[in-house]
C-alpha cells in the first residue's frame, strides 16, 4: 500500500517492500515523524545537520528517503529494508547511488557526525549496532533515537549510556518517544560480545553436540527455540535429499542438520537478514566438516529467483510478525514461492503454531497436507507439489 507522508522537507509516496495489496501497512509510524520533526527544529535553531549522517535500522526507507538531500548513509539488517528504501527513493526522483546503503554486516563510517538510530526490536542488535558505530562517534555527534513508546524500555536507554554516553527521553508524541545522547569519547566500552556461539543438545537429530553461530538479531541468539527444536526431531533425513533449501534460514541450523545427515545433498540457505545468512554460513562452516562446496547463502526476498521446478525439499519455519504487525503475508509468499520453485513430486515441510492453520494454505496451494507430527503447541506439515 502506498501512502503520502508529509515532513518538513516535502511530501513522499512511500511503500513497503514488497508490496501486497491485501495488506494494510503504512511504510513508516509516529515515531519517524517524530524525529524529522525534531530535525527541522534543531535546523531552525542554527544545528548543522551535515557532514556524514547515518541512519540505522529504518524499516522501510522513510527517513533516508525524507532526508536524502542528506546524502545519508542507511545501515540495515534487513534486505527488504534495503529494496523498499531503493523503490521509495525511485519514486520521488532521486538516484538510490545518491545514498550509502550499507548492511549491519559491512564496516560502519570512520567519522559520524549525525547519528540517528530507529530502536530495533532486537536489544542485542541495537547493543552490536551501537559497540560498532561507537568508534565513529565523536563529542560533536548529534545522536537521536526514536522508537514507540512500547519498543523503548530501560535496558535501551542503559544500552545508550554504557556505550555512547549520558541519555535522556523526550516527552511521549503520538505514542512515540525520542532519545537523545551526549556521547562521551572518553567512555570505557565493553567488548562486543557478538556473534554468539553455543552448543546444540541432544536429542535434535544429526546436529545434536554440534555448534551453533548467531549474530546479534537472529531469532533465538542464546539457546535453540522449541519450535525448531521440534522440526529438527521429525525432518526427513537420510540419503538422496537432492537439492534442499532452508527457507528462512536464520542460524542455518536446519539445513546444517540435513547437510550432515546427507553429504551430497545441496542446501541453499536464503532469508532476507543479512544477519541471519551470516550465521547460517558460520553455523555451517563450523559443522561442515569440510564439505563446503555443497551450500549456498543468499540473502533476498525468499525463493525470488530460483529457477522454477528446480528444487527437491523446502523446509521453512515461517514468522508471523512483521515488526509489530501480526500477519500471514511472509508465509503466504514462502508458500507461493517454494510451489513455484518446487520440482513435481518435491516436497514442502513447514512446522508452525497449531492456530496458524498452515494446513488451510497449503491445500489450497497444493491441493495437498499432510501432518508429519503435532503436539500441544506446533505441528509439522508436508505438502507435495504435484
């Protein structure tokens, strides 16, 4: 759905990426707003907004694309962050080159001189992205924060403090708030404690004892989550996996358990977190035992380019927010997406909460479901392409 967003430096048609005409979801909220209201002010009252500014973790591109007679630099985790600020950007006119697009996973600018960060769900990405930035920062920087009221918490604020410097909140506007940092460069920080590592348990098939590698913002970065836990206990291992892909691959540890379970087979990793390819890639690497030439990690929009009928097995865990928002379009798409990319005879397997009614969806796109194993909370599905 596109929208018109109005800001102190012009009017913007903005959309999220990609666009789906059964949802209703505006590219940006009040706390967007917000900030580039008070950017306005801090202009009229003589504040410099030049030299670099970065933005950090905008969602969909409205405050790169608002602010890019800027020339600011985005960093992202996300790569559909990434195309919706390269689409919003195309459809006011302006050139994407004419803004740095970098991800979490690229080195951040040398010199920072106006930070301005939307706070993530995901505290430990917001506690990397600052351990990374802080470098740049210097007692000059304007560092503002925004966020909902209800994505603004204590430990944020202390994340803040520790890293960059004294920190203090505006007033709430619209249910969201602002942060505002004096940074200190005389500031002893801690070590960046990330990526993560851990040891998997038993009891999870061919991946039990191994190692598991997450970077900051990948789903469950402390301790193996009960839904994948469950999907690892009934995937279909054994020779002759063909070409496997885990479809939203986050750590990577399922397609790592069917690459051990099956050394020929070729696993695809793909999710649309830069992030979460990067650890799916470590994961695999510390497991692989060698057979590194079987896998591939692609970051993007789910199965958007694999060839049709090109694929074996799609094993997926799909989310069901996207950022705050409850919605089913994520999966609808993976779904769409692997029936396209699916050989006939290939198989889906999905496991999810038992109230999502996957089943429901894949009939009607397979014409197939079938329960593979189910207790109290989750249930695994397999649809096969016909």
């Amino acid at each position: 759905m596109t929208e018109r967003m109005a800001t102190p430096w012009g009017e913007h048609e903005l959309a999220r990426f990609p666009e789906d005409p059964r949802e209703r979801l505006r590219a940006w909220d009040a706390s967007d707003t917000y900030l580039l209201q008070h950017l306005a002010e801090l202009a009229e009252r003589g504040q410099p907004l030049d030299g670099t500014v970065v933005v950090v973790g905008d969602r969909w591109g409205a405050l790169v694309t608002a602010l890019h007679t800027l020339r600011p630099v985005q960093i992202t985790d996300s790569f559909l962050a990434r195309e919706a600020t390269r689409a919003n950007l195309a459809r006011g006119g302006v050139d994407a080159e004419s803004v740095r697009l970098l991800t979490t996973q690229d080195p951040p600018p040398d010199r920072i001189d106006v930070l301005l960060i939307r706070v993530p769900k995901s505290l430990a990405l917001l506690e990397d992205q600052l351990l990374r930035l802080a470098p740049g920062v210097h007692e000059g920087t304007v560092v503002v924060g925004t966020g909902m009221v209800k994505e603004i918490h204590t430990s944020t604020l202390r994340l803040f403090e520790r890293i960059l410097g004294p920190t203090r909140t505006s007033l709430a506007e619209k249910k969201a708030r602002l942060i505002f940092c004096e940074p200190d460069p005389a500031l002893t920080r801690p070590k960046n404690p990330w990526p993560h590592t851990y040891t998997l348990p038993d009891g999870v098939g061919p991946v039990s004892g191994h190692t598991v590698v997450n970077h900051a913002g990948v789903f469950c970065a402390e301790r193996l989550d009960i839904g994948t836990r469950f999907f690892l206990q009934h995937l279909p291992y054994g020779p002759g996996a063909g070409r496997v892909v885990d479809l939203g691959c986050g750590n990577g540890v399922v397609g790592t358990a069917m690459a051990l379970a099956d050394p020929e087979a070729e696993v695809l990793f793909v999710d649309e977190s830069y992030p979460a390819v990067a650890s799916a890639e470590a994961t695999y690497r510390a497991n692989s035992e060698g057979a590194v030439g079987k896998a591939e990690f692609r970051v993007g929009d789910g199965l958007t380019g694999v060839p049709p009928a090109s694929i074996d097995l799609v094993l997926t865990n799909p989310p069901f927010h996207s950022h705050q928002a409850m919605t089913d379009a994520t999966a609808w798409r993976m779904f769409t997406g692997a029936r396209r990319a699916l050989r006939p005879g290939g198989e889906l397997w999905v496991v999810g909460n038992r109230h999502l009614g996957y089943h429901v969806k894949l009939r009607r796109l397979f014409g197939n479901s079938q329960v593979v194993a189910s207790d109290a909370k989750f249930v695994v599905l397999k649809a096969v392409r016909k």
